[in-house]
C-alpha cells in the first residue's frame, strides 16, 4: 500500500521533536542553534539545526589535545579502557529510544533501523569491551639458541573518523570503540548532513566520561565541518591513522593525501553490490531478502543491492513478482506511519537518481517505477518510488554506484558468466547468492567466486553483523572495520628478539667476530 501524508501531517514539528531530543541527551542548545550550518531533516525539508563549524585552526588544536589525551590514555591498562567502553553501552542501552529516533529524524530512516543503528553501537561496545582483554600478540621460535621472538600491539596514537551520513553514528562506534580500547585518541568528523546525531553521541560520551572519571581531556574531540575541516584532519601528521567512510572519489583524495606523508588510511567507501539468483534458489526467501536489500534504507545503504542477476530459468518468475512489491512498497514518512522507504538524503540524491534511470533507458533498460511521489511529503522532501530497471547488458550507469533505491536486473545462463558479471564492477563491497546447490554455493564462496569483502549466501548483501571484519575491496578501499582482527589497524605492531644467553649469534648465520680489545675475561 502507497502511504502518502498530507502537507499540513508532514510539516508537524520535527524541528521542535528534536530539540526536545537534544535537550534530553544533554545537548546544550547553543551547539545546535545560531550557526552558519543549517541542517535540514529529509522527512519534511525543515530547518532543524544551525550548527556552528570548526575552523581548520580547532581542528588543529583538536588534533593537539587529543596527542596529549593519548600520551595519557596508552599509559590506561586494556581492561581498565575497556571499562570506558562498557560503561559507553550502557549509556547508549538507556538512550537507544532517543537517539535511535534522533537518527530517523535527521537521517530519514525507518524507526526500526534507527533503532537498529543505536543496536549496532552497543554491540559493538560489548564486542570491545571483550576485547580490551584480548589485545593478544605471538610468541615467535627464534631461529637462534637462548633467544625469544614475540610480537607486540601498541597504541597507534590519534585516530582521525572522517563518517558519512547513511550512518551518521554506527560508522563512529565501530572505529572509536575500537579505538578507545586499543589506547588511542579519537578526531571525529561526521558528515556535515548529520552533525545532530554526532552532538548526541559526543554528548552520551561525555556522560560516560563523568561516571568513568579521569579520562583525559581530549579522548574524543568532535569537529564539525565539510571537505575542508576533513582535509585539515587528513593532513596532520599527528594523525596516523584515518578511517575514512564515504563515497570512492572522498576516499581517492583522503588515500592520496594520507599516503602522501606515509600515515595509515582505513578506507570503507562506495559498494555495487549484486545478488545472483541460480535455478536451485529458494524464490520466496530470495524475494523476501531482495525487497530489504535493494529498497530498504532507501537504498541508502553503501551495502544496498544495486544488481540482480537472475537465471533465465527463473528470471520471469521472479521479476514478475519483484515489480509487484515495488510497485506497491510503501513509501512515505518513516517515523509517523508504516511506510518502509523514507526519503532520499536531499535534491541531490533525487537528481543523481534520475541522471541514472535517464542514461540506463538510454542504454536500453527498462525502467519500472523511479517516479517522485509528490503526495508523499512536501515539496522540500524527496520521496521516490524504488526503481527496478531491467537491463540488456552490464553497461552505462550499472557500473556505477548511484545512492539510491535502483535495483538494475541483468540475466545469465551459465554460472561463470553471473560470476564474472558479478565481479565485473570496479567496486568490491559486497555480494550474495541465493542458491540449494552446494556445488553453486562452494564456487561462489571459493577463490574463483565472488572478489567481495563480503559474500553472503541465501541472504542479500546488506545487514552485516558486527562481529565480522566489514569492508570492501577494488575502489570500496580495502579497508577493514568492526569484528574479526580489524582492531589491528588501530595499532602499531613491535616484533621483539630478546637474547637471554651469553652468545650473540646472529640471524641466517652471519659471522661478525670483532676483536673485543681483550675486554671479555
Ligand atoms: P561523501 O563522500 O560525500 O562524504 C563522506 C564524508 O567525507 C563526509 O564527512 C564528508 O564531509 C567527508 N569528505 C568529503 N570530501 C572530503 C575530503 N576531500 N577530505 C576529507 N573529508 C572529505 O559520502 P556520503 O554521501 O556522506 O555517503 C555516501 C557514500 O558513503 C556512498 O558512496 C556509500 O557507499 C559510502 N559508504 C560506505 C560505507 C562502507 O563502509 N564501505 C559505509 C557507509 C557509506
């Protein structure tokens, strides 16, 4: 069912909600009021915030106290930083209902994903907070007799976050979760969309800060601003490492810039995700994945699904019932009724997407759906209708990432040609098969399958769990994030030889026998 709102229910108030939001999270007003930037909610188009933003001479003072909140930080046992960060995911427990409705409000997102957004910050709170007491390095065989190798993390130092809007405060958690119990300092830059949510988090940090006690001023430091406040971090050495989430031509700049005076760069940017749909798929379950992959967060999602490729044995039958759904998705305002897509970002993601549907008809797609709904929100909102585009070859806009709900379809008749359809895209986020067939699966899954940081099967290839490492090869980055060992990039590594004899053999068997000038008895 098409939900649409009238002018008069969409323009109730948001700005008034989120004050009231802010001021429950401890958000001065004067943070939020009176600056140049004006933020603007994509539910209605209205005002919402007028933030004031950095100077590149705070954020290199912001830099500064962070190097010194460091220098004291390291000195912090694991475990004893870890409990900073439990005490974090209980703040953000007690706040999830606000801060989560901060989100939909300030981002566009349905209730249960802005919810869901706040889950994902406390799970990976628990996750760090195991980890603060499990920064394990090795033990090493020395080649050579009476002496021990072993290997080392240490703190990195300060951590520059540059986050994009689509998840304005998750991206955050998992880098300075990580981050804080690893022994680092934190720098963040949020999206220049997004700074509300950001003062809520700073504000929840500062909170946990109180209960904690003596953690060092400067821990975390929040700077708000555009491409210039994020290039004034990028290029401060002071910074060695800078996790940067966003789209492929931010982190082509931030790589190059960091590169440029040998800093570490941990890069998440732009996906062009694709599902493959083989003969032996469960069609109601890969349906069911399908609509939340490609439509959900209104293909907001740098993991959304932008391509299907679908057997041509089940090809009709699937996107005859695909065109169903997303001809009767519900659309509208995510946070007063039961649409499933809210809005796009702004006029520019509305723009970009029409650029799109306009260059794949060019290219010889067909296009369903894609269409504004104009009764859906006001004239300032951008509600679309999730666009399926049935396409003759990979070609023109389907290589390309578009922010937006557009669901490209491409049909294949041998498994190595979906394969090379799949990886055929500069980009290397994520990806997903809906197959019964072990042999399809285990290909797909094996070195000659999927080229992904992420390779789901029986699922769509959005909805990761923090407890894997998350990122994407090829113009995705290469960057590692969340789970696994990813905290590893949040450190510096010391391998260590400790003689414990009285000889000093040296390694691969060199012989340097000097005269010791009679010293030794
Ligand atoms: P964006 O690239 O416009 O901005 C992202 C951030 O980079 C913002 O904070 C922005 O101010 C900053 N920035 C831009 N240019 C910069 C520069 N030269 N130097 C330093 N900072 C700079 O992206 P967006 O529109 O906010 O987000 C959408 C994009 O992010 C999509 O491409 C999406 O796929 C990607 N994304 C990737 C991941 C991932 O984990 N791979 C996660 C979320 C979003």
């Amino acid at each position: 069912m098409l939900k649409t709102l009238s002018q008069g229910e969409s323009n109730t108030g948001f700005a008034a909600e989120i004050r009231g939001l802010l001021a429950r999270l401890d958000v001065p007003a004067e943070r939020y009021s009176g600056g140049s930037r004006i933020v603007r909610t994509p539910l209605t188009g209205e005002v919402i915030g007028e933030v004031a933003e950095a100077t590149p001479a705070e954020v290199t003072a912001a830099v500064g106290r962070a190097q010194a909140a460091f220098e004291a930080w390291r000195k912090v046992p694991g475990p004893q930083r870890g409990e900073l960060v439990r005490l974090l995911g209980e703040e953000l427990r007690a706040a999830k209902a606000e801060l989560g409705r901060l989100v939909s409000l300030e981002v566009g997102k349905i209730i249960s994903e802005g919810l869901g957004e706040v889950q994902e910050m406390i799970d990976i709170c628990d996750f760090a907070t195991g980890l603060s007491r499990q920064l394990y390095g090795l033990t090493i065989a020395s080649e050579r007799g009476d002496h021990r190798m072993m290997e080392q993390w240490h703190p990195a130092g300060v951590v520059g976050v540059i986050s994009a809007f689509n998840f304005p405060v998750a991206v955050w958690s998992w880098n300075a979760a990580l981050a804080f119990v690893c022994g680092d300092s934190v720098v963040w830059k949020p999206s220049e969309k997004t700074p509300l949510t950001a003062l809520a988090v700073e504000a929840l940090f500062q909170r946990t800060a109180r209960r904690f006690g003596g953690v060092p001023d400067g821990l975390l430091t929040l700077v708000l601003g555009g491409r210039e406040i994020g290039e004034t971090l990028v290029d401060d050495a002071r910074v060695p490492v800078v996790s940067a989430t966003g789209s492929t031509a931010m982190g082509r700049k931030v790589g190059e810039r960091v590169a440029r005076r040998f800093g570490r760069s941990i890069l998440e940017l732009g996906g062009n995700n694709a599902s493959i749909v083989t003969p032996s798929a469960d069609l109601d379950l890969a349906l069911r994945a399908i609509a939340f992959a490609a439509m959900g967060t209104a293909g907001q999602r740098c993991t959304s699904l932008r391509r299907l490729i679908v057997h041509e044995k089940v090809y009709d039958a699937l996107v005859g019932r695909l065109r169903v759904v997303y001809a009767s998705i519900s659309v509208g305002n995510p946070v007063t009724g039961d649409a499933l897509v809210g809005p796009l970002i702004d006029g520019a993601a509305y723009d970009a997407m029409q650029q799109a549907l306009q260059a794949a008809a060019e290219a010889g797609g067909t296009v369903h759906g894609g269409e504004r709904i104009a009764d859906a929100g006001p004239a300032e909102a951008y509600y679309v209708r999730p666009a399926l585009v049935e396409m003759p070859a990979q070609a023109g806009p389907v290589v390309h990432e578009t922010f937006a709900p557009i669901l490209y379809v491409l049909k294949y008749r041998a498994f190595d040609e979906a394969v090379a359809l799949q990886n055929g895209v500069p980009q290397g986020l994520s990806s997903s098969i809906f197959a019964t067939d072990m042999r399809e699966v285990e290909r797909f899954l094996s070195a000659q399958g999927s080229d992904c940081g992420i390779a789901n099967v029986n699922m769509g290839p959005s909805g990761a769990e923090i407890g894997g490492a998350f990122g994407g090869e090829k113009e995705t980055g290469g960057g590692r994030e969340s789970g696994s060992d990813a905290w590893k990039a949040y450190m510096r590594r010391q391998t260590s030889a400790i003689n414990y004899g009285l000889n000093l053999p040296l390694a691969q068997g060199v012989k340097f026998d000097v005269d010791d000038g009679g010293l030794n008895p």
